[in-house]
C-alpha cells in the first residue's frame, strides 16, 4: 500500500516536470498575444506590419515595423551565408578528416564556443570587427555586414554540432561502398556521405536561422539601431529583437503595446522557422 | 631552437612598435570626413530633454511634434554604450548627462560656453535640463522634512559632489522625522536620490526610503495615482502633471555634447549642433 502511494506520488512528480514547459510556452504565448493583439487591431496590422516609420516620440506617434522585419531577415540571411558554408566544411572535417589529436582540442573549443554569453560577442565586435569595417569601409563600422559577421560567427556551434552528428549517423555501408567502386576518400565524402546527410545538415542550417534571428545583446552593440529602411549591405539596421530591448525601460502607454506587438511578430516568425524545421526533420526520417 | 625562440620575440616586438608608431602618425583629422551621429533611443529622458533644448523637435500648432533627429544617427540604449561609441570613433558624435562625463572623450564648448556646473548654474551653458520631484496635495511630515534636507546645503552639497549642479540658495538642515517613503520615477535622478536618501536615513535612522526606478512618465503617473509619495522626473513638468502635482527642481543637469579626443573641434554653437543632428550638416567642414 505505501509503495503504491509512494509510485503515484513519483508518477505526479513526473508528469508535473514534464508539463512545466508546456505550461510556461502556454503563458509566454498567452501574455505576448495578449499584450500586443489589442494594439495591432487598434493601430491595424497593415499600418503595424507594412509602415515605414517608427517615431514613438512624435505627435502623433507612427509604429511601423517593416524596416526592423526586414532587418532581421537581411541579418539572418547575411549570418547564414556566412556560417552556413564555414559550419558545414568544419563539421565534414571534423567527422571525417581531422586526425584524433586535433579532434581532441577542437571539439571542445566548439563546445565552448556556444557557451560564451552573446554580450561577450557582442563586446568582441564592437571593440574588434566594427573598427575593422569602419576603417574598410567607411562610415560608423555598425552595419549589416557587421551584424551578419557576428552572427555568422554566433551560428558556428549550433550548425557544427547536428551537422556533424547527422554526417556520423550516415551507415558505414555508403562509404564503403563508395571506396570500393573507385572513389577516393574525398570524393566519397562530398558525394555520397553529404548528400545522405542532407536533412540532418538542413535541420541544423535551420536551427542556426533561429538562433540568428531570436539574437539580441549581441547585435545591439554592432548594428547601428537606425529604425529606418535597411539602405544597404553598409549602412545601420534594427532588428525587432533590439527594437524591444532597446526601448523597452522608458516606454509607457501605446509605445509600450507596440513593443510587446513586436514581440508577438517576432514569436510568429520563430514559429515559422520551428514548424520548418520539424517538417525536414521528419521528412528525413522517414 | 633557443635562438630561433628569441629571434621571432624579438621580431614580434618589434612589429608591435612598429605598429604602434604608425598608428600614432594616422591621427590627423580629416574635416571632410562624414559626421558619425551618436543619438539615444526614443523616450529616452535624455534624448527628450537634448531634443527640445536644440530644437531638433519641431511642435506646430495643432499639437504635432515630430522628432527630426537623422535616421542615420547611431542609436543606442545607454549613457556607456553612447561613450564606448565615441570613445572609439574619431568622426562621432554625440550627447550624455554631464554627470556621467569622463575623460575617455571630449565635451565640447556651447557657443562659447564650457559644460562645466558653474556654467549650468549661471545658465551661460544652454543645453541643461531640471530635476525635478513632484508630490500631490501636502506632504507627509516625513516628506516634507526629506524634502528639506534635498534643499538643505548638505543635500545641495552631495548634488553637486555627483557632478550635478545645486539649485537656490541651500541653508543648513535641521530637523528629525520617522516614517517610510515612496519615491519613483526617472533612471537618471535616481542615482542621485539613492545618495541623498543614503545620507537622509544615516541622520534619521528611523525612516525607510523605497526608490524605484521606473521613468519619468511613470513616476509622475504614481505619484498623481498614489502609489508613490514623491515622483522624480529627468525633464520640466507637463501642464497636465502639473495641475495635480506640486513641483519641485532639486537640481540641475546638463547635456554634454561629446566628440572623440582626436578630434580637434572645442566649440559648436547650438544652431551648428541642431544642424548636425537633423542631418543638415554631415561634415565636419561645418565646425570650421
């Protein structure tokens, strides 16, 4: 009888860990949606989602999000086309060229690469990359270039790990059937291993996108904050990550809402990116 | 091998000199470079105040104002974040509390004016903003002696130790209370309200100051609500807070506008600063 009371006890335990994460991405939902639809219905999601103009100062004030939409998406796109190839190549190296030794201290480093809090990145581009492309390129050094590049950077753990995971799970069979049919050993591992790990890699391109587009504290030290359209590769962007953190301690009233509508796009695009992700990770299982 | 070690540290040395010296030679000012604007962020106290005093706010009317600041201008979100940017950019700049200035860059002149308290106080340097604290109705006993002892020379004196300037003509404080406090509002006054009432409850051990730090707006709103006995706010009062509230400047703080120290400009006057940052003038050429 005790045991039994006991086993249910654990058993409730259980289910109660278990549903702490549901529950709290119940609430996250609840309250962005909450605290932001009433103010997109009010302002109207055209004028919200399309508007050119973010001057909460003025009077009247305008709230248009476009540029900082669009600066996330130029950002990400920028980071994925820089740490895309670079995680990709790495991650084929190090499941399939790198000897033990070197393995033994990269591996590691990699590890601790996606340990390393985003403000310490953030730190390292605005005192090392930004006067880099400042003094190339002119102007204030905070740009969308520079963003991508940190965030390129940024993406390397995520994009390396699962990469490199899914290139191992390839069976032994399809190497050694490419060997002994003439290939050499590179061909062989850009030709047929890549391929058949292809979902695998997508899945971890797609991961390393998130991770680009939800980052935060680093971005807002190097990507100027200028909440206009995007003008060019070179010149300052905002993204809707730091448009919230950025104004967040001093709004009231509406500019507060149309922080939190921010957010709630924000969260719509990180889902977006999340049922992607689900729908090539089963498509590569089955 | 030992020698071989040597030979690259002594080579890597020199290259760092090297270097180093060349870096020092690179430091002429070219004025036709392009003006790197440095702004905060909206609803910023400070930005607020920067904007209103230079006239880069532009009011008509019918109650419209529109914030011209350039959308190029660098924005960000704090008083060290704006530093390091200046700090590290020779073309930059921008503007913070002149309580918060140090000597990684330079404040310049403002028509002729330098950002120093004296100068705030005589009110020869323009671009300052008040400090203000609001209450509504009467005061508590214990209020009201708190508020004596912020106007008091010793509270005037710990304003002024902060790099803020003092306000009126301050006599010394005495008196005794026990009680509690409310106070919220501004980020930027609450520095200094953390000192002044540090220094309160040393002298009166049987009071108890809550601070929060909520902004200017906020504080206003608390204090008409009730929920906070004294707000604080980092720029003038509105007509519409001032029809509840009594006001009160407690001090005053001025607006430093700062460039890196390379650059060789020490005076701009407030028209040539306006013209700057809505993004007329985007050369250096115009401080000449």
């Amino acid at each position: 009888m005790k045991k039994n009371s006991l086993e249910g006890f654990m058993k409730g335990i259980f289910i109660l860990s278990a549903l702490m994460s549901v529950i709290s991405i119940v609430l996250i939902m609840y309250f962005i949606f909450a605290g932001g639809l009433p103010f997109i219905f009010e302002y109207g999601l055209k004028n919200f989602l399309l508007g050119t103009q973010w001057k909460p100062s003025n009077i009247p004030a305008s709230y248009g999000i476009l540029p900082m939409i669009l600066g996330s998406i130029y950002v990400t796109i920028g980071a994925t086309a820089i740490g895309v190839p670079i995680g990709i190549l790495t991650a084929t190296f190090l499941a399939k060229f790198c000897n033990d030794k070197l393995y033994k201290y990269l591996k590691p480093a990699i590890n601790l690469m996606s340990g390393i809090p985003s403000i310490v990145y953030g730190f390292f581009g605005l005192t090392v990359i930004v006067p880099i492309m400042r003094e190339f390129f002119g102007g204030t050094g905070m740009s969308i270039a520079t963003a991508s590049i940190l965030l390129g950077i940024m993406i390397l753990p995520t994009v390396i790990g699962m990469s490199e995971a899914s290139i191992r799970a390839v069976p032994a069979t399809y190497y050694e059937g490419s060997i002994a049919l003439g290939a050499t050993h590179e061909r062989s591992v850009m030709k047929v291993i890549l391929p058949a790990a292809k979902s695998g890699v997508l899945s971890s391109v797609i991961l390393g996108i998130g991770r680009a587009i939800g980052e935060t504290m680093a971005v807002i030290l190097v990507a100027g904050n200028q909440p206009r359209m995007p003008k060019g590769l070179f010149k300052g962007v905002r993204t809707m990550t730091t448009n919230i953190v950025m104004e967040m301690a001093y709004a009231a009233d509406q500019h507060r809402e149309a922080l939190i509508a921010t957010a709630a796009v924000l969260f719509i695009f990180i889902l977006i990116i999340n049922t992607v992700f689900l729908i090539v990770k089963r498509r590569g299982e089955n | 091998m030992k020698k071989t070690i040597s030979l690259i540290l002594v080579a890597i040395m020199v290259a760092i000199f090297a270097v180093g010296c060349s870096a020092e030679e690179q430091s002429d000012f070219d004025t036709s470079e392009i003006i790197n604007l440095v702004s905060r962020e909206d609803g910023s106290g400070t930005r607020g105040a920067f904007v209103e005093i230079v006239g880069i706010l532009e009011k008509d009317a019918d109650g419209n104002e529109v914030d011209r600041t350039y959308e190029e201008a660098v924005i960000q979100n704090g008083t060290d974040a704006v530093l390091t940017t200046v700090a590290g950019d020779e073309y930059a700049i921008g503007y913070i509390s002149l309580g918060s200035l140090n000597d990684t860059v330079k404040a310049v002149s403002v028509g002729g004016a330098q950002a120093t308290a004296a100068n705030v106080q005589d009110s020869s340097y323009a671009i300052a903003r008040p400090f203000n604290i609001a209450y509504k109705g009467e005061l508590s006993s214990v209020g009201a002696d708190f508020l004596n002892f912020i106007l008091s020379s010793e509270g005037q004196a710990i304003a002024e130790e902060e790099g803020y300037v003092q306000v009126g003509e301050p006599v010394a404080y005495e008196g005794s209370a026990e009680g509690s406090l409310v106070v919220a509002g501004s980020t930027s006054v609450t520095p200094l309200m953390e000192k002044l009432s540090e220094a309160y409850q040393k002298l009166n051990s049987g009071v108890s100051i809550e601070i929060q730090s909520t902004g200017s707006s906020a504080g206003m709103q608390s204090a008409i609500e009730g929920t906070a006995d004294i707000g604080m706010a980092s720029r003038e009062l509105k007509d519409s807070e001032l029809a509840e509230l009594t006001g009160q400047v407690i001090a005053m703080d001025g607006i430093a506008v700062i460039v890196n120290k390379e650059n060789p400009v020490e005076d701009l006057t407030i028209d040539q600063i306006k013209s700057i940052f809505v993004g007329q003038s985007t050369e250096w050429t115009v401080a000449e």
